[in-house]
C-alpha cells in the first residue's frame, strides 16, 4: 500500500491553516490580508513599494521541504532532497548554478572533441523543488515564461483575429469559441504581466501553487479548445476535397499558429462552488477605471475564401492563443478559481474585480468561461506541479544563460 505524501507536500488545502497564508501572521497585515497602510492602488503601482517586503522576508516565502541529501553537483551551501532533486531557494540561486550548467557542458563538449571518457558527463536528470522560493519570485519566472510566451503569439494576433466582428453576429458560433473569445480584449492593457501578478499577490495574497497552476491550466484550454478545432478543420477539409473533381487540387489547410507548449492532463475533480461561499476580507481601494481592461464582447468571425473556408463557424479566431490581449483576463479568471480551489482562505469577487481592473460582472462571467474551457478540472496532481517547477526553473537558467551570452557578444563588437 502506498502511502500518502507528506502533509507540506499536499496543496495548501490538506495543509495547516498556520502554514496557508504565513503573511496574515505577519503584524504588516490585518485578519483580511490586507496591508497595514495606505497607498496607491492603481494598476500601475509598483509592487517594490510595499511596506513589508524589508520588513518581513519570511511572509514572502512558501512552507519549507527538509533536505535529506547533499547535491552531488556544486551548488555551493545550498541542498538538496537527492542526488538529481535540487532545492531552489531563490533566484541567485538559479543564477549560480545556471552558470555552472553552462561549464558543465563545455567540459563535455571537450571531451567529446579529445575523444576522452565522455560516460563521465552523463547529463542526469535533475528535479528542482520551488517550494522554498519567496513567491514574489515564483511570480517573477512565472511573469517572464509568459511574456515570452505573449511577445511570440503577438506576432500572429493580425492574422488570427482580422476577421473578429462584433457581437451582433454572434449567434452562428459554438459554445465553446464563446469561451475563447470572451476572454479577447479591444487593446492591450498598459500595465506588464509581472505588476499585474504582483498587485493580485499584494492586494490578493496566496500561496505560490495558485501561480504555478495558472501554467497547468493555460496548457489545458490549449489542448481541450484547439485539439478539437484541428480535428473538426481536418473533417471539413476531408468533406471538401471529396466534392471536387479528381483534377482539381485539394485546399490547404492553414498552419497551427504558435501556442504554448504541448499540453498534459491531470485528474478529474469539481471545484468547489462559488455561490454562497463566506467572504473572508473587505473591499480594497479600488484601481484605475475598470476600462484600464476594456470590456470584452462576445464577437464573431466570418472567412470568405472559397473552399471548406467559407463556413460561418471556420475561423482562425477560434483558435486558443495566449497572447497580450487575453492574459490579463485569464490571469485574473484563473487566479480567481485556484485561490478558491487550493487554499481555504480566499476572497470575494468583488475584491478580485477591482484589484485586476474589471467590472464584477465581467469577472463572473469569465470565471465561468475559464471553469468551462478547463472541463471543470482544477485539480493538479502534486507531481505534475513538481514537473512544472521543474520546467519553470529550467526556462529561467536558459534565459540567465543567454542574457550573458547576449551581453559577452555585446562587450566583443565594443
């Protein structure tokens, strides 16, 4: 019989209340979580002003995992659960051993080349727990995965949304294609990912599982909305292609625009309802006028060309891309439902409206739509968290490694 993980490996829900929310001990904020002062609460406000982040560094930081081993690789005074399970403490720990993976493989990379003992430098596959990292910098690499992940799908918005038309002409289009497109700006908010996240964790704080699973749900609507879509586009083209003559050549169908990344799936488990669930704080200031995220319609998109595309319901726009005119509202929907799911400890819409810029309305409308395009699935095995840690670290070091590389190459053309 196996047995059951340990309590502070568990989600913040399984946990002690006194280990959920460390910074509610904190005496820099109330029984609300709120912050014990006054300060500007527009959605551009710089996290770094906030008053107890010199005060109290332990508020920032998650439950701790014990080590039980020393890391075979140099890692200076930092430790690690096994040989190939590296536990991260912050972010300068990142950076050291990013630059030791850079030697490491040019060590091998030499002995290859001297055609030496190259079983020697095996690469191991290694694990990196988060768990101990100060979640302002779990935000930070969650912040700079999705920017990246915005800045490249920018590049498509053009040709996946041209066709957009306004809601009057709504009425041809799945329920599903609803979901995707509700959740589409009329322009890109001013405020960056990082002060986004980082005003949701000031004004909203919760534990670093909510972010991390914000990735794990993202790759869900990714393969659950497009992985249909693909199938009924190849099914339409299939049907067209058998209506021509055998002369006549056959359509091509339009390239996948870039997404995420590939997508896994987790256990099946309804979140708790948001009805009648006992509000735990009061309203904070509100921020800058809800139009700082413009209201979103529910539009619909229509292709003229000839072929298997001129159908009401074909249309790129359809197709879950995450990019800088949906994150906002996906960010604040999704932080929305984990905070419920994960941590006994949440707060009321109303509250999550106003700190993410929207009207309440909207935000309970998009926290349907989110629930609906995860299939009501915001249950995130403890490995699966695990393995996006470990992705998570391993994005950041490369994008260390290449900021140096960048920078040596700079220094070299002075």
């Amino acid at each position: 019989m196996t047995s059951l993980p340990d309590s502070h490996r568990l989600p913040d829900r399984y946990r002690p209340s006194y280990r959920q929310h460390p910074h509610q001990q904190n005496h820099g904020f109330d029984q609300a979580g709120f912050p014990l002062f006054s300060g500007p609460s527009g959605l551009d406000s710089n996290n770094s002003n906030h008053p107890s982040s010199n005060s109290s560094q332990s508020s920032q930081y998650s439950p701790r995992l014990q080590p039980t081993y020393r890391s075979s690789h140099s890692l200076g005074c930092y430790e690690a659960t096994s040989p190939s399970r590296i536990q991260v403490h912050n972010l300068s720990h990142i950076r050291s051993f990013a630059n030791e993976e850079v030697l490491a493989s040019s060590r091998r990379l030499q002995a290859q080349a001297q055609g030496g003992a190259s079983r020697f430098y095996q690469d191991v596959p290694r694990q990196y727990e988060i768990s101990s990292m100060p979640v302002t910098d779990i935000i930070e690499m969650v912040a700079g995965l999705l920017t990246k992940i915005t800045t490249t799908n920018d590049q498509q918005h053009e040709h996946v949304h041209r066709n957009i038309l306004p809601n009057d002409g709504a009425a041809g289009i799945s329920p599903q294609t609803t979901s995707v497109l509700a959740f589409h700006g009329k322009n890109i908010p001013s405020i960056t990912i990082l002060n986004y996240l980082s005003r949701i964790h000031k004004y909203c704080p919760t534990t670093y599982e909510v972010f991390l699973s914000l990735l794990v749900y993202f790759d869900r609507m990714t393969e659950m909305v497009n992985k249909g879509f693909v199938q009924s586009l190849q099914q339409r083209s299939d049907q067209y292609t058998a209506s021509l003559p055998l002369s006549s050549p056959s359509p091509s169908i339009p390239s996948a625009v870039t997404s995420n990344r590939p997508s896994t799936r987790g256990s099946i488990v309804t979140p708790p309802s948001s009805v009648h669930m006992q509000a735990r704080d009061h309203d904070p200031p509100s921020p800058s006028p809800p139009s700082t995220i413009c209201p979103n319609s529910i539009p619909q998109s229509l292709n003229t060309t000839p072929g298997p595309r001129n159908d009401v319901h074909f249309s790129l726009s359809h197709y879950f891309v995450v990019d800088s005119f949906n994150i906002h509202r996906l960010v604040i929907a999704g932080v929305t439902c984990a905070s419920k799911f994960f941590s006994d400890v949440f707060y009321t819409n109303s509250r999550y409206a106003k700190v993410g810029g929207l009207p309440l309305l909207e935000l309970n409308h998009l926290e349907l739509q989110f629930l609906l395009l995860n299939d009501f699935r915001l249950a995130v095995p403890v490995e699966k968290l695990d393995a996006y840690g470990t992705m998570l670290v391993e994005f950041y070091a490369r994008e260390v490694v290449a900021q140096q590389q960048q920078q040596q190459q700079q220094q070299l053309l002075l």
